[in-house]
DNA sequence: AGGAAAAGTTGCGCGACACGCAAACTCCTG
DNA sequence: CAGGAGTTTGCGTGTCGCGCAACTTTTCCT
C-alpha cells in the first residue's frame, strides 16, 4: 500500500493520498483546525469530499498521517541496516537517515522562506499540535508505527514480538524519543533537530539516569 | 478537579463521572463500542444525553477516563514518595502501589465470578481496545497524564519542565512500560500483571539492553 | 438564616461528520 | 479491445459535538 509501485495507478492514490494531508496541515496551520471543513480541503486537492473520507476518517488522521509515514520509513531504514550492528547505533542512524535529514517544511518546495513567515508556521503547528482532535490521532498514529518497529527490533534482536516485552518497550522507547525532541525543538528552535534526537535516543538507551 | 474534596458538589461530579466512564466500557465491552450510543449510556446512570457531553467529549474519552485517573493516582503517590529515595525505585513502588493492587474488574462490586464470565470480559475489552477511537482517546489519555508525571519527576530530580526533555523522556518511558505490561497481560495472563509492570520499567531504567 | 451568586443540568437546535450504497468512471490485464 | 478490478463520486442517513438559554441545586456571604 505504501511502497508499492505496483502500477501507475497506486502512485496517483499516494500523489493524492499526500496531497489531503498535506493541504489538510496547511490549511489548519493558517486557520486553526476547527475552521477547516472537509469541503475545503477536498476542493484544494481538486477531488471529492466524499473522497477525503475514503483516504482518512477524520481530519486529524490526515494531519498525523505524514509524521506516520515518517516513522514507517524510518522503521523500514532500520530493516535495511546492517544485522551485525549494534540495535541502538543502527536506531540512531536509521532515525537519523530517514527522519532528521528531509527537508521538508512545507507542501512542497522547500526554500528560504523569510524568517517572520517561518515563526509564523511553526507557531501554527504548534497550535494544531495542540488542538486534542490531533494529539488524539497523533499519538494512535505512533502507535500504529511502533508496532511495525517492534516487528522490525524483533527480527534484528531474535525476539518475539507475540511473547517478549522487548520489541515493544524499544519501539515505545524510540517513540517517546522522537515525540520529546520534537516537542523541545517546538518549544526551542536554536538547537538542530538532530542533536535533539541523538541526545533523547542516548537518553533512553542509556537507562535514563538522572542527571 | 480528580482529588478535590472542597464540597460535596465536587463527590457528586466525581461519582457521575465514574459513573458514566464505567457504564461506556461496560456496554461497549458488552455489544461493541459500535453499537452504544450516547443516549444508552445515559440512560444507564440516569442522567441527561447533554450532560454526557458535559462530562466527555467522545465515547472513547469516557472509556480512557479510567486509565487516566489511574495514571494520575500514580503521578500523584509518586510525589509523596520520600525525596530522598532513587528515581526509579520511587517509580516502581510508587506504580505497584496506586496502579496494580486496586482490584477494581468491573463496574462496581469485584467477587469471584466464574471463569468463562472473565475470560468473556478480557476479550471485550481486547476488542474495544483495538477500536480506532478508543486507541486515539487512550493514547491521548496518556499523553495527557504523562504530562503531570514529567512535572512530578521534574520536582524530584531538581530539572526543569520546560529546558530539559529528561522529565518527559522519563514519563514517557513509564507510560510505555505500563501500556506495554497491560498489553502482554492482556495476550497471557498467566503471569501477574505486577510482576509484567516490574519487568518493563525495569528494562526501560537498565536501558533496553538487548536480550 | 436567607438570599444572591456560582456551579451544574437539561432541552433545543444546528452544522458537520462518518460511512454505507450504488452508479459512473478509469486503469490494468489478457 | 473487451472484460473486470479498482476508484471516485453523489446521495442519504444516523450520530455527534457543542453553543445557547432556561432551570435547578449547592455554596457562600452577611
């Protein structure tokens, strides 16, 4: 369904399918959420609004959808990585690889965009973010993607994900990592993303002692 | 608000509160969250439609009430722990005393009931668990409770809510040593769900060392 | 104690949403 | 190029979520 370039036809379902979501942030960052109708979004995308509800079943799915995709490539990376390598330097570099580096800012091209409209979109993220509808499908999106990385922490680390803790504790571990840095990087732009993630990874991977 | 004992106004709300919360899992454990409508639920506790929504803002809310109250509870035993004791032995006593020992099973009165009846229950609530909105409104239940427990453990370790992500990373650990424990119960309860709790956290605290 | 004020409940009503269903349309396969 | 699977779309419907304005109950102040 995600990575499948079976036929020109799934591309086009993905084209939309990241075209909803990412017209749904926009539209959410510069209005606030709750005046934003389905109506909108579907008539930015140029389809139906009956169609929005065959992709996602709520506006707050559509929003968390990219930071779900994000974490699914990510798990995918880690699949790919090297079995001989260390579980917690290979996470690091996986996340590093598939979730730090992309530049994506915005719908579509990146760019310098001046800094007063910068302030402003991160400002109207961090009110979406804060709009319950979406933590509420946020977080479940989270949790959708930790259980394809326990699945993938399984496989390297020889565990069972039916019978073992320990695949899902790392992949909540590594969600809760990723959740924290990002929320202080919301809160505090001057320290780059990344330096954030490898510092909340070695947190957790170090056994959080306290400080 | 949850440990407000100032009037008797204040019992009453609370009691209708767990009255609703308790009546939503029932009834949705019993027929599927699909097939409760609000109107069921009030008519349970004798209350009006309106004033569920005056209470909770979905059906999924009122279910992950309780697990949110619990967590609170426990955020709040942890801060009566004494200063001086170590972080994470302070979590885990703290965890056993107000999350697992309370043998609430069911709406009201705990008792024997036969076997066939529990494992009915266990299985209910597997499959409201799974729902889609109950996953959301759980997952945000505990985001919002990891909140306190992160200022909880800012005050005890002398760190800062707002410049240090250890608080959260921390809460956010417990919060998926629980879920994760609950989770294996759920699968096999052949093992104490105590002894599941005490094995997770004390994984996350010794830093997920792979197996 | 008594009455005003604060807090909670209820009924009404409306805008929006989630989704089933079936028809129209589009792309793939042989 | 024709059959069929996969998608989009319009329509209809059952619920929601919540604002608003009475109405009732508790609390507080003098």
């Amino acid at each position: 369904m995600a990575a499948d370039p079976s036929g020109l036809r799934a591309r086009k379902k993905e084209q939309t399918r990241i075209a909803l979501s990412w017209a749904t942030i926009r539209l959410a960052v510069e209005r606030g959420l709750a005046n934003v109708r389905v109506e909108d979004i579907a008539a930015e995308v140029g389809v139906s609004p009956r169609t929005f509800n065959n992709y996602f079943a709520s506006k707050g799915e559509a929003i968390a959808d990219r930071e779900l995709q994000r974490f699914r490539q990510f798990a995918a990376a880690l699949r790919e990585r090297p079995a001989d390598e260390p579980l917690w330097p290979a996470i690091t570099a996986a996340v590093l690889d598939r979730y730090a580096l992309t530049g994506e800012t915005d719908g579509g091209s990146v760019e310098e965009v001046d800094e007063t409209a910068r302030r402003r979109w991160v400002e109207g993220v961090r009110l979406m973010i804060a709009e319950p509808a979406v933590q509420r499908d946020l977080a479940a999106a989270y949790a959708a993607a930790e259980e394809q990385l326990a699945v993938a922490v399984a496989a390297r680390t020889g565990t069972d994900v039916d019978r073992d803790m320990f695949p899902r504790l790392v992949a909540g571990a590594v969600g809760v990592a990723l959740g924290t840095a990002r929320q202080q990087w919301m809160r505090d732009q001057s320290v780059p993303i990344a330096d954030l993630i490898v510092d909340a990874l070695a947190q957790v991977a170090g056994g959080l002692p306290t400080p």
